[in-house]
C-alpha cells in the first residue's frame, strides 16, 4: 500500500502500524490492518480523509467496533478512527457533538444537564458516528427520534456539509450513512427540559434490563440478526428452536440471550459466520423468514 506517513504525521495523526483489529471490535474478533489511523481533531480527520480519498487508498472508518465483525485475515485497507472526536456543546436544550464520544457517554451529559430523549442510549456500547450509521435505539426510543441534523464530509464532493433530518433516511437500524457517500462529523441533538430524577430513574430501570437480559459478560457484537419484522422476535424464535448454547468453536449462541452470538475465547469470524448462517437456515425452512446480519461485516 503506497502511502505517504510522514505527511500524515505531519497533519496530526497518531498511527497504529499492523494493528490487529480484534483489539478495537467488541466481539474480540479482527484481522490486522497496515495502518490504524487516529486524527486527533475533526480538521485533522477531513485532511486525512482528503488525502486518503485523493489518493484512492481503501479505507474504513470505525467508532467504537461494536457493530463490526472483521475477517480475521490480514487486511487491505486502513482505518480511521473517530475515538478522538469527542468535543461537544449544549446551548439550552440543543447539544452538539462530535461523532467519536460514546453515546451511552452522550446519555450520562444529558441526565446531568437535566435533559431528557437520550435515556434510551444508556448502555448502548459505541460512538454517536456509529448509532447515527444504524439508528441505533433501544426501549422503544432511537436515533432519529432526537437528530436534526448532522454535519458530514461528503466523499464525492470531498466538503463537508450539513445534512438536515430529512436527507438522512432515517429509518429501522438505517440511514443515509450506509450507502456510503457521508461520513458524519457532528449531530445536533434536540432534547428536552425534565426533572433529573425522573431521567435517572429511567437510565437505572434500562441499564438494569440490559444487565438482567442481556449477556454482558462475554464479548459480542450485540444482537446479532435484525428484526425481519415488526412482531418478530428473533432471540425468542431461535430460543424456541433449541440453539441456546449451540456453538461452533468458541462461537455461542448466548445462554442468556439467544439473538446474541458471545466469543467464548478464542471465536474465529469463520465459526461466528457459520454459526449464523446456521441459524438462518432453520429459521428460513420452520418460519419462512430471512434473517439478516446486523453487524457489518469487513471482509
Ligand atoms: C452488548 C451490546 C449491546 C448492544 N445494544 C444495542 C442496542 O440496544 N441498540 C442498538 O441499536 N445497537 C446495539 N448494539 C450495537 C452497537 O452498539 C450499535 O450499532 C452502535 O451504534 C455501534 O456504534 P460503533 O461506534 O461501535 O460503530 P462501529 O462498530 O465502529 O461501526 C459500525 C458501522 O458504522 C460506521 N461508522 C462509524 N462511525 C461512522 C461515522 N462517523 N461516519 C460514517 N460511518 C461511521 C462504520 O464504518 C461501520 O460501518 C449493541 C452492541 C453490543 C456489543
């Protein structure tokens, strides 16, 4: 991979070199890229993704790796992490944050400041980059309930802009970042005025479910298959199908939960990736349905 270090120092980088992915994803899986990339300001990342792009290197970008199951294979892209974009403002009711703060991180700013909207992310592992990218939600709240827009770096014109809540094609675990043209650089977040204690409340009732529910303990990507359907409950499908605690490898479906695909140690992305599609194969032949994977995957 011809690329030019020294002038990416030069603009403020910090630079993994060989770095095994598995270090930055959630389920503990990931082959190694040649160059792990971590501009330390939002200008600092549109000048390398300005470089990056002009020289046509592959690319990815990661936030928190908790929706990401990566080959284990040596890779041929690099990658550019938002973990250093975590600069925020709140003027009155509206915050506004950069893309690579923790979102459950994002939920605890919001409680202290008496606001309400995001006590749904509590929990959630990931940057806000990540949820806009899935519209990540949970208990009945999700992303685009709260974003009004969001400024982002278009690949094509190679500028940023600001794409307001509309263009954003918000929809179940979906958005306009998934067809791969923005990469999101700031939300403006709209909340709302509550008492504090009710808003704390709510976080402990939903960080208590996720512990009681959900299994922790072990690495994961999160649920593993998105919903076919509204009423489609997949953990529940496929506990009822009798594939809590099947494995292959260090591969298990979760004991606690069976939409859950844990990494009991030393999982291989060929055990996860079989493992699901064995799942999907007797869920498509008892319930005619189609599951798709929600992680995405690097191959
Ligand atoms: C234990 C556990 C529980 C979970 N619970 C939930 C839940 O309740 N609800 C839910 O929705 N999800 C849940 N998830 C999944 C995950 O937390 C979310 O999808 C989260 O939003 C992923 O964010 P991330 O920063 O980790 O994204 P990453 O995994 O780093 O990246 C995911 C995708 O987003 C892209 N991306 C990241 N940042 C940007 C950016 N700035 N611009 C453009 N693209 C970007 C990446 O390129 C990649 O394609 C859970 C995961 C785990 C491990």
């Amino acid at each position: 991979m011809n690329i030019d270090l020294k002038y990416l120092y030069s603009l403020g980088n910090t630079i993994l070199i060989n770095e095994p992915l598995k270090m930055h994803t959630t389920i503990k899986v990931g082959g190694i890229t040649p160059y792990y990339i971590i501009p330390k300001t939002k200008q600092i990342f549109i000048n390398t993704l300005d470089y990056i792009i002009e020289n046509k290197i592959n690319f990815k970008i990661i936030g928190g790796g908790a929706n990401l199951l990566i080959n284990d294979d040596t890779l041929n892209f690099v990658v550019l992490s938002t973990e250093y974009l975590t600069g925020y403002s709140l003027n009155e009711n509206i915050l506004i944050s950069e893309v690579g703060i923790p979102i459950s991180r994002l939920s605890y700013i919001a409680m202290e400041n008496s606001l309400s909207g995001l006590e749904f992310a509590v929990g959630i592992p990931g940057s806000l980059g990540g949820a806009l990218f899935m519209n990540a939600g949970a208990y009945g709240g999700q992303m685009s309930d709260i974003v009004t827009e969001v400024e982002a770096y278009d690949i094509i014109e190679r500028k940023t802009i600001i794409l307001k809540k509309e263009l954003l094609n918000f929809n179940y675990r979906k958005s306009i970042f998934q067809e791969r043209r923005y990469i999101s650089l700031s939300a403006k977040i709209n909340l709302y005025k509550k008492d504090i204690t009710n808003i704390k409340n709510k976080m402990k009732e939903l960080s208590e479910k996720r512990w009681e529910k959900q299994p922790l303990e072990f690495p994961s990507a999160g649920s593993f298959f998105k919903r076919p359907k509204p009423d489609f409950y997949v953990g529940t499908t496929i506990e009822k199908l009798g594939l809590k605690g099947f494995s292959i490898g260090d591969a298990e479906v979760s004991n606690k939960h069976a939409g859950f695909i844990i990494n009991k140690g030393n999982a291989k992305f060929e055990d996860i990736i079989n493992l699901a599609e064995k799942i999907k194969k007797v869920v498509k032949e008892k319930y005619g349905e189609d599951l798709e994977i929600e992680p995405e995957i690097w191959w």
